[in-house]
C-alpha cells in the first residue's frame, strides 16, 4: 500500500487531565509532508514562464545575474518539463515560447538569454498577462509534444499533476500599461481564472524602489509567494528557494475539516493565517493550497474538556476531536484522505509532577509562533500609519516574552530563532527612512514566513523552513560558474 503523501496527528497541551474536572485546553493539529522513500522520488512535472523586467534601471549587474539565474533554472529542469521566458519594458518581448526542455531547447533558451538587453520603461503589466497567456494557450499536460519523439527520456510519460507557475522579477513600479494596482490586481486574477489548473504566481521585488504591496498582492491572490531581493547575490538564492519548493511539492488542494467529540467543544477561532471557515456549528474547516516534503504546518484552537463520570486511562478511550484531511497527494497522481481521532487520557488524579510531565511542548511553541505572527502584522501596521515607536514598543513586548518564556532552550531552536527574526524586524523600524526603503519589505516577508511556515526572505540562511530540496537547490546554485 502507498504511504500518503500526507500525514496528520493532533496532540494536546498536555497528554492528561483529571476525569472529574472540565479542563481548557488547546489543540494543535500538525499536517507534514511526507517525502517519497525512493533513493531518486519522481517529482511533478513543471510548466514554468519566466517574466523579466529588462527596463532600463535592470541594466547593468542586476540583469546580468537574473539571466545567469535563469539559465541555471533551465537547466534544472528535465524534458518533462516545460519553460517559457517573456520579457517587457516599454514592449513585451516572447523570447522563448514554452516547450519542453530538452538538450537542444536548453541551449536555444541560453542563447536567447544571454542576448536580452536593458532597455526603457516597465510595462509590468503587460509582461505579466502574456506570461499567464503563455501558460494557457499550451498544450494540456497529457500530451507529449512531437520535440520528443527520438529523445532519451521519452519513456518518461508526461502523466500525473503538473506544477503550473509563473515567475515575474522586477525590480520598479508599473509605469507603462495598467499601471493602477487594484486594476492589475483584478486583471490578473481574471487572467488566471481563465487558464485555470491552480497556476501559482511568485513575485520577486528587486531592491527599494518596487511597490511590495502590489507584488504581494499579485503572488498571494494565486496563492504564491513574494520574496524581496534585497542584494544581488539573493537572486539566485530566491529562485532555488522557488522552485527547491515547487519540485518538492507532495499535495495540494488541502482541506482540513476539524470536529469536537467526546463531549468537548472548540472555543473562539482557529489560530491560523490559512483560510478558515466554521463547518457546521461546532466545527472548522481550513484551506491550505500546498505543502511541500518535509514541510510542516500547524493549526491551534482552544477547546474546553467536559468532566467525566469516570476515569479512563487510555486516551483512545477518551475521544475529545476527530479530524479529516483531504487533499490531492503529488507523488501519488490521486485523491486522498487521512483521518485521526484525537483522545486525552483522563485518569483519577493528576499530580503536579505528573501535569508538568505530560506538557506537550510544541503544542505551547506553535501558539507563541502564531501570536509573533500577529505582532508582526499589528507593529507593520502601525509603521505605516507613522508610529514607528508605538510599532517597535509592541515588537519589544513580543520578543521579551519570548525569551523569558520556559520554551526558550538558548539554542537553534525554533522559539529562539522567533527570538532573533524578531530583533530583525525591530532594526526594520529603526527610522522612517529604514522602513521605508527596505524595513517595510522584510516586514512583510518575515510576517508572511511566520504565518506560513514557509521561508519567504532569500537573505536568510536559516534552515528552519526550508527542506532539504530547497537547500540542495541554494547550496548548488551558490556553487555555479
């Protein structure tokens, strides 16, 4: 039997209360992306579009290094895959027309590359809506182009899900075509609305001097990502993060149903940034687009415990939640389900000893994870409105809380890695002209990174959210001619 490609379990702040008293507690639903036990897992297949911007402010060492990058992702890829490349300024330019990447169409897309040149105005939105054109007007993923017949890998079928994305750097604001971001916003929706499949955008900010705001927007309305490149040496660190996560995708389409049982009822909302809604009176349902292999994501909600006419030592006797998880599992080509009955034991008497014990300590780190996410938003927020103090004030708060908690071992851990993004981010409202030229952009990110759990700032070499497809990608990339 295949192991999915999803696994789910639920514990509890801690793994026993006593049985004649009603208890608050919280839950903590972890979903993990389970890696293929295969020496080489076979990964979905890419239908990739590059967008560009070779405006004239790209010239120079900035689209020198964004072409270099772009011919190492090329050749990442295998003829299972497909990879496009638009370019815009004043114009858009379809440099490379999507197709499969073969040996030879690898070196034609390195010599179109390596030919693009700096030019005038940033017409953003029009590269942008012939990149997602491009993606739906291919040809669907189960058939096999004709470039391959007689090729090596042509045994490799072209089955399974395919990973549809788009990838657009730029590095300024739209000043040429739809240049009103709530316009482009709208357009672009509809544009992959229309293409259908689950295209994802991923945005990447080049320097100061682009609207993050638009960029995020953009990538979060498709459920991608935006990644500000803050240096030129991130750009390839950016990209790697990218597509280490796409190839590593497992499932996708998400869904999480949540249900109190055993008498136990869910208070207040679920402490999630995904997309939550109640299911029925008494339960949750949360929407999650993807995870990666050996990702990880966490759901907490605050329940409250009945008392029990009597004891019961085994937990699977003492049911307090049932969760169902549906999703598309990646590695599989299928629908799947995974399904967990969550139990606490509830004995006769609990010590003290006993109680500290059977603390779940995850289940604690998680909430204090979410809660900085909030912080993070709340001290942006207040920035932008002018009140960098009252922002740096909450963020101070935060951290100081953090570090005191008893969570906090003083090692790589995740409490203490929150500890030092938060520090980060305090420097990002150091001064007015501080957030407003890159605070406001790292804030951004490390907000989105601590809703997520997912690495969102290249510049980071933390290991904490990326797996190890991802840091293969940036330690090979970092290595490149």
């Amino acid at each position: 039997m295949t192991t999915p490609s999803l696994k789910v379990s639920a514990h509890c702040a801690h793994s026993k209360y006593q049985f004649d008293v009603e208890t608050d507690t919280t839950l903590r639903v972890l979903l993990e992306g389970v890696a293929s036990p295969e020496a080489a897992p076979k990964r979905s297949a890419l239908d990739l579009v590059l967008v560009l911007d070779q405006s004239g402010s790209m010239g120079g060492e900035k689209l020198q290094l964004c072409k270099e990058t772009a011919i190492f992702l090329s050749r990442e890829l295998t003829s299972n895959d497909r990879l496009g490349l638009v370019t815009y300024a004043s114009q858009v330019f379809e440099q490379f027309p999507l197709q499969w990447m073969t040996a030879d169409a690898k070196e034609t897309f390195s010599a179109k590359t390596k030919g693009i040149r700096a030019t005038d105005c940033t017409n953003l939105s029009g590269g942008l809506l012939k990149g997602i054109s491009m993606l739906g007007a291919a040809e669907t993923a189960m058939q096999v182009d004709e470039n391959l017949k007689g090729d090596a890998n042509k045994a490799e079928e072209v089955t399974g899900q395919r990973m549809r994305a788009v990838l657009l750097l730029t590095d300024g604001h739209a000043n040429n075509g739809i240049t009103d971001p709530e316009m482009l916003c709208k357009v672009t929706s509809e544009a992959l609305e229309k293409i259908g499949g689950g295209t994802h955008l991923f945005t990447f900010g080049y320097g100061t001097q682009h609207n993050d705001e638009l960029l995020e927007k953009l990538a979060m309305g498709s459920n991608g990502r935006y990644f500000f490149i803050d240096k030129s040496d991130e750009v390839a660190g950016a990209f790697a993060d990218c597509l280490g996560g796409l190839c590593s995708t497992v499932a996708q389409n998400i869904v999480l149903e949540l249900q109190p049982a055993g008498g136990a009822t869910f208070q207040g909302d679920a402490m999630t940034a995904f997309k939550n809604s109640r299911a029925g009176s008494d339960g949750f349902r949360v929407e999650i687009p993807d995870l990666f292999a050996e990702e990880s994501r966490s759901i907490m909600i605050k329940m409250s415990l009945p008392k029990l006419t009597a004891p019961v030592e085994g937990d699977e006797d003492a049911p307090v939640a049932k969760i169902t998880a549906s999703f598309v599992d990646c590695t599989a080509a299928a629908l799947g389900t995974v399904e967990q009955v969550v139990g606490v034991a509830r004995p006769r008497e609990v010590s003290s000893a006993e109680q500290v014990a059977s603390e779940n300590a995850d289940v604690h780190i998680q909430v204090l994870r979410f809660h900085a996410a909030e912080d993070l938003e709340r001290a942006q927020r207040l920035a932008e409105q002018g009140q960098l103090g009252e922002g740096r004030s909450v963020l101070e708060v935060c951290r100081d809380k953090m570090k005191a908690s008893r969570f906090n071992l003083g090692s790589d851990d995740l409490v203490s890695h929150l500890c030092e993004e938060l520090d980060d981010a305090h420097e990002c409202l150091s001064s007015p002209s501080v957030f407003a030229s890159k605070g406001n952009k790292k804030m951004r990110s490390r907000t989105a990174q601590f809703q997520t759990e997912r690495q969102y700032l290249p510049s980071s070499d933390s290991a904490v959210y990326r797996n190890v497809f991802q840091k293969t990608m940036r330690s090979r990339w970092k290595k490149k001619e």
